[in-house]
C-alpha cells in the first residue's frame, strides 16, 4: 500500500473519531484514534520504498520528508486519543499516549502541557515539570503558564502562581479565567484591593449578564432572597468600581447569607460549606469595621451541628472575654458543655446567663449587626484551623473547573474534522481532572458517574451552537421497577414538610414495628436508574426531623412523594402512586389519602378530576407524622423522577382524554379572559413558555429572545396563570414549544406525537428527566445550552446549585436554531398573560 493511501486510510480512521468525540461516543472515538494509530511510520515507509524501488539517495530523502510527515498526522491523532481517555478517566493510559507521543516528537509543547494535566492528579511536581518544558519550549504558550499558575497555587504558592497567571495575560488577554484564579490567589494573600480588581475584570466582558441578575433578584426576606439580593449589588457595586469599603461589605453579606441558606438546609456537605461561607465573611470584612457578634455565633451554631463540640466552646469563650455581659453566648455555651457532660461547668454557664438577663432567649436566626473586636478573624482562622478544623474547610477559593472540574453535563465540542489533518486538535484544556469514580459511593441524582451513564443511553446529538437533539427512539436499558401495594398495621408514614420556597419536601419515610420499610422510603440524593452502588440514608433524617406522632383512626393511604409540592413530581411521582392504589382495591374502602400539600390549584384540580374528596385528603406539610390504624402504602411508581409508559397511559388517559372534547375545550379557551389567550380563536400553535416570575431558571434576556421569537408567531405565556385544564389543552394543541428547564415541561405527557421541544437549559445543569417523555410520545426533543459565566468564583457566588442556575441564550444560536428546525416566520406577537 502506498504511502497516500496510508495517510488517507488514517486521515478517514481520525475524521471518524473527530465525529465521536464530538457527539460524546468516548468509547467508539477513542477505538477510532487507535485504528488510526495502527499506521505506523515504519510500515508507510516500508511500502513506499518498496512500490518504487527507491535509490539510497531516494530512501534518505523519504526518511527525511515522508516519515516526519505521517509521524506529524499520528501526533494529533495521539493528543485527540488522550483528551478521550481523560475524559473517560483512563489516566494512566492517557499518560503513556502522551508520553509515547512524546517520544515520537519531542519538541511539540503541546503534549508536554497535556501530560502535565493528566499528571497533576497523582504527581504535581511531575505536573510542574511538564509544564515548565512546555514553557521552555514555547514561551509564549498561554495556557501552560496558566496551568503552571494552576499547579502552583493548589501547592499554597499564591506569589508564584500569580506571576504565571499574569505572564498567560500577556499573551491571552481574553482569557477570563486568568482573572478569576488571580482574584483567588490575591484573596489566599489577604490582597483585597487587587482582588477586587481581578474580579471586576473578569465580570466586564459579560456586564449584560450581570447586570440582568442583579435586577432580578427577589425582594423577599428569607435567607436565600437574601443572598440573592446581596450578591446583585455586589455585582453592581463592582461594575460601578464602588468603594471597597462597600465592596467587602456586600461581598461579606452575601457569604454570611448564603451560609445561613446551606446551614439552614442541613446536610453534612451544606455545614462544611457554611463553615467556610461564614469564615470567609469575617475574613472580608473591612478593616474599619468589625464582624457581626451574630456572624460569629452562627459560625459557632454551624460547628455546634457538625458535633464539633471543643471548636464551638473555644469560640463562645474568645467572645467571652469581650463579651462578659451577653447572656446568650452563656447560654449556647453552656448547652454545649452540657452534651459534653461538663455538667458543673454548664450550670454555671446558665446561672451567669440568668443573672445577666432572667429572660433571656437563644436566638439561632442571624440578627442586625453588632460591633465586635476584629481580632475574631485571626482567632477563627488560625486558632480553629490549627487545632480543630480540617485544613480542607478553609476559605481558600482554587479554581475547581480548572484544577478539578466536578462534571462535563456536555461532551467535549471539537473543531471539524480536518481532511488534511494541518493542526493539533484539541488541546486539553477543560477536560475533568477529577479522582476516578468507580469505586465511590453513589452521589445519587448529582451522581456524575450515573448521570454519564444515562447521558450515554440517550447519545444526544450535538448539531452545532449547543443545541442538541435526543433520538426519540433510543433504547433505554432500565430495568423494570418493582410494583407493589404494602398494608402495615399501626403503620407510621413520616414526611418532611415543605419550609418555603427553596426547602421543599426532602425526606418520606413509612415504618412499622420493625423500623424503616427502606423499599417505601427516600431521601435526597435520591437514586437515579441504572445504578449499582446507591446507599439510601434515612436514620440522620429520622433521628432529627421527626416530630410527634399524630394518631390517625382509619385507612390511611401514603402517597406523598420527595418535592411532591412541585408540578413535576405532583404528576410525575405522586400521582401514579394513586392509580397503583386503585388497580388493588377500590378507593372507597381509603379513609385517608396522604398527600404533599393541596394548596396549589393543580393539586385541587387533578384530585378533583380523579374523584377523590378533598375532605378525605391529609396534607403531610400540615401533618408530618402520623400513625395509622392501617397505613396503605402503594410502591414509588418508578425511579425518582424517571416517568413509567403505565404511568404515562395512566395520566394522558385521566386528565388529556376529556379535554379533547371540542366542547370542553372551547369552555377552557374562554375562561382563560385574564390570561392573556381571550384574543385568540384557538390555542397557539407556537408557545414559549416563561419563567419571568418563577425563582430561578429564568431566561436573563428573555425581552430579547421574545423579540427574535415574535417573527415566528410564537405565544408567550406563563403557566402559573392558567388553569390546569388550560395548560393540558394548550400542550395537546402546540406544534413546537420553547421553554426553560422547568417543571412546566411536565405538561409533554400531554402532548401529540411528533411535536417540537425545545428546552432551554444552563450548561451546568442538564438533566434527562423530559427526555424521557419526549422518548416514550416519540417528541422531537432538542435541547439549547446557554452561556455561562465563565468566572467560577462569581458564578458560585451567584448560584450555590447549579439546580438554579439563570439561562442567558446566545442570540445566534437561538437564530440557528430556528433555522435548523426550518420554522417559517409569520405575522404575529408575542403576547405575554396579563395579571389578574
């Protein structure tokens, strides 16, 4: 074979991998990158010396110029195949692909920063060196002296790593993260002015963004409103170069609210963070001002939770000394000493606290600030740290998405494939670095390893400009989930009643005389399918939530479900529930029906249709445990949040059946007069739906993507406006919708076959929980990601879950998209509902 034909048989191997990788087919690409490896240079110059029986003038001159030519192709060959296999968490593998690249040509600096990536989990100073010889090789390589700087300041030398970052500046300007990871390495210093800076400059470029957020955050006063609200005019502040005096306030205010939101949460993860929300808030403070005496004692409350009991009381007795006169820091003090059965000590503790204030009171929320000594931060960051805390809990900010990035919701986006292979492709830059998982616990619905399993079983499609499309007809390998209908005499159903907003349901449990029923139970993180190593924990929510047990004389039936307040889970994992019950015994003979809560419309409207008396229904948010002369537990219906076809048949047959009597639903599209839909003779073909007042997952610049939308006649409406009755018809009779990730895309059980969806998602958060009804109703389902912040430390600061994270859509892509579905622009308006 010849040499050209060599070439073309690995130039057609590499393409194909290029087309792999880019769709997410890690394990095909990688097997394509090695087809393509399997022309070696040797044999390609083999055949064409013998082809045209060369002089040894015309060997020297292939070994010359042919053999480094294939050797170049292989190259990228091999740097592709190492971004896989780091993307699959194959690192030793990777590392000999490298190296052995490496090998072949030794100058590239390319290879030599890669290697320094896959190195960097096990040996940093391997890592280091890596990228050194990268820089020496190509000193004007940006990204090996970011990476550098990257290395550096996970080893805690903030100095060095700066002078790398701001070398990478020099010849990559436009690179945002340098600015983020120097404002870490400033903050690590204690260097708040040049932090500051360094923010502000990561932040400019995506000002429309920014600016968006901060005048949509909530007014309301619970803690997470709070911490929006903080963050939004930190943001501000920052675009306006405010002060920094003011600054370090609002920054302060935000991690002292945010902590009081993961505190008030609960959970192990959430303390540790709050821990170090509430350090790094007394950290920022300005040096004119003191820390809040409430800010120390929520630091102090938050160890206390922890059970880290010895840390609490050195810091209750260092606020002592300048505070001998506060009775409630005796108070918490000595109930701390009391469960470390200091009990003399305790007593004391209280009587000092009597005699200061007889009425005294523990007060957990955070109150108006109070002057304080500013010394606590030295006492917090090195007395604590030194003695009691994990140097892992200290408020020192590394770039997790450059270091370690926890997850990739996408697949990596290629360039093209190259049909004459010119260039490197791709360099790896943003790839995981993350410990290997297949040995680790499950971390359930945020599981990444489950989460890439599902990803995989769907193979989403990436079709340019982050949209994506699911094949409708993928097979899903789930393995059938066990039905069945439990009757427990003096049988207890214990449910963790929604907060607000935020804190929804996050715990159900039903027990009998010998404990949990764990087949009847959940808690967050709940278990996704497909998975093998999931280990349900139920006794920490037992042992502090539950309250005293209620008596219920009667049958009584449990229906209520994890964040079975929500539309989604309402419809998706509480109500099918119901129709187990009913397919084993008749309705009339339940005395009780268990539900989440009956205080939203949708809730009133489907028991109603479904015949079942809201004067038989208990309201678990209003009575959270109870116990039941016999207690009727239907099975879960399906994997959390994952919708079963029986579930599917049982819903569109109950609640899209009736309604398509043209009758009803003529009646439906005239009640609807408030709502923004009495214009129209019909309903719209064409719907977007929004989520302009919902508290997170909104569109930012949905006025500007309403405007692109309006030339295609779509409708704009909110779903909170309509009935229920309304929004099935509304699904039943669309063509194509466009909407935020939400739990209004639970109404696609109610839609035709063959019907446009598109769901607008936050790259951070992309969730398989619609395509699985789009896949059973045959939908063509695409999803549109929108941008990101790319600096990580305002984005976190902005959103501590990436569950609630903002869609900002680029407007190109939205263009491309409508384009790619082939929609004829027409002559309409966007008309949003009207309020009542």
């Amino acid at each position: 074979m010849s040499t050209s034909s060599l070439l073309r048989l690995c130039n057609l191997h590499y393409n194909l991998g290029c087309v792999l990788h880019q769709q997410g087919q890690l394990t095909a690409a990688a097997h394509s990158y090695y087809r393509a490896l399997s022309f070696q240079p040797s044999e390609a110059e083999s055949a064409s010396v013998q082809a045209v029986q060369p002089s040894r003038k015309r060997i020297h001159r292939l070994r010359r110029n042919v053999v480094p030519a294939i050797q170049s192709e292989q190259l990228k060959v091999y740097n592709n195949l190492g971004c896989v296999l780091v993307q699959q968490e194959r690192w030793q593998e990777a590392a000999r692909i490298y190296q052995e690249a490496i090998q072949l040509l030794p100058d590239q600096a390319v290879l030599h920063n890669n290697l320094g990536r896959v190195l960097f989990r096990h040996s940093p100073a391997e890592a280091i060196a890596a990228y050194r010889k990268a820089i020496q090789l190509q000193p004007h390589f940006a990204l090996a002296h970011y990476n550098l700087g990257l290395a550096l300041q996970h080893q805690h030398q903030h100095q060095a790593a700066l002078e790398c970052f701001a070398q990478a500046l020099k010849f990559a300007p436009e690179r945002i993260s340098l600015h983020n990871d120097s404002a870490a390495s400033w903050k690590a210093l204690g260097e708040f002015e040049p932090m500051l800076h360094s923010l502000r400059q990561a932040i400019l470029p995506y000002a429309a963004l920014v600016t968006a957020y901060s005048e949509a955050t909530a007014t309301a006063a619970d803690h997470l409103s709070l911490a929006k609200a903080s963050c939004g005019l930190f943001l501000q502040q920052l675009l306006q170069q405010a002060n920094r005096s003011a600054l370090l306030q609002s920054l302060a205010k935000t991690y002292w609210h945010w902590a009081n939101v993961l505190s008030a949460y609960g959970g192990s993860e959430q303390y540790r963070r709050a821990e170090t929300y509430y350090q790094t808030a007394i950290q920022l403070q300005p040096l004119e001002l003191e820390p809040p005496l409430d800010l120390l004692l929520d630091l102090a409350d938050c160890l206390v939770r922890q059970t880290r009991l010895s840390a609490a009381v050195l810091l209750y007795r260092t606020l002592l000394v300048d505070y001998p006169n506060q009775a409630e820091i005796y108070v918490r003090l000595g109930a701390v000493l009391e469960r470390q059965q200091q009990f003399n000590a305790a007593i004391d503790c209280y009587q000092k606290a009597l005699k200061l204030n007889p009425q005294t009171q523990i007060q957990i929320e955070a109150a108006p600030p109070a002057p304080v000594n500013s010394r606590y931060w030295a006492l917090t960051q090195d007395w604590l740290r030194d003695r009691y805390l994990s140097e892992r809990y200290l408020p020192i900010e590394i770039n997790a998405e450059a270091i370690s990035n926890q997850a990739l919701d996408l697949p990596a986006v290629l360039p093209e494939p190259l049909s004459d292979l010119s260039e490197f492709n791709p360099l790896l830059e943003d790839l995981p670095q993350t410990r290997n998982h297949s040995s680790a616990a499950c971390a359930g619905l945020n599981c990444e390893r489950c989460l890439k399993q599902i990803w995989n079983w769907f193979n989403p499609l990436h079709l340019g400009k982050g949209l994506y499309i699911c094949p409708s007809q993928a097979a899903i390998p789930v393995t059938p989930y066990p039905l069945f209908v439990a009757k427990i005499p003096q049988g207890q159903a214990w449910t963790v009643p929604q907060q607000n907003a935020w804190m929804v349901c996050n715990a159900v449990a039903v027990l009998g005389e010998d404990g949990v029923f764990s087949d009847l139970s959940r808690a967050y993180p709940a278990q996704l399918p497909g998975c093998d190593s999931f280990e349900p924990k139920l006794d920490p929510f037992l042992t502090q939530a539950a309250p005293p047990v209620e008596q219920i004389a009667g049958r009584v039936a449990m229906l209520a479900n994890l964040s079975g307040n929500t539309y989604f889970h309402w419809m998706v994992d509480v109500l099918p529930r119901l129709e187990l019950l009913r397919q084993q015994m008749d309705l009339d003979q339940i005395d009780w029906f268990v539900v989440n809560s009956i205080q939203h419309p949708f809730q009133v409207e489907t028991l109603k249709m479904l015949g079942i008396p809201l004067d038989r229904v208990i309201a678990s948010d209003q009575h959270p445990y109870i116990q039941a002369t016999e207690l009727i537990a239907p099975s879960f219906s399906g994997h959390f949040g994952w919708l079963e076809p029986w579930a599917l048949a049982f819903l569109r047959r109950s609640f899209l059946d009736p309604i398509l009597d043209t009758v009803f639903f003529d009646a439906i599209l005239a009640e609807q007069t408030p709502f923004g839909l009495n214009h129209l003779t019909a309903f719209p073909k064409r719907i977007y739906v929004s989520r302009a007042d919902a508290n997170h997952r909104r569109v930012l610049n949905e006025p500007e993507v309403l405007e692109r939308l309006q030339a295609f006649g779509f409708v704009a409406v909110e779903l909170e406006g309509l009935s229920f009755q309304a929004q099935v018809a509304l699904f039943a009779h669309a063509e194509v919708m466009i909407m935020p990730h939400g739990s209004g895309l639970a109404n696609l059980i109610f839609c035709s076959p063959n019907t446009t969806v598109v769901e607008l998602v936050a790259p951070h958060y992309i969730r398989h929980y619609y395509w699985v009804i789009s896949r059973l109703l045959s939908l063509k389902h695409y999803f549109l990601a929108g941008e990101t912040l790319p600096c990580h430390w305002v984005r976190e600061l902005m959103y501590q879950n990436p569950l609630v994270e903002d869609i900002w859509v680029n407007l190109d892509a939205l263009t491309a998209m409508l384009e790619r579905l082939e929609l004829a622009p027409v002559a309409s308006s966007i008309l949003l509902p009207q309020p009542l």
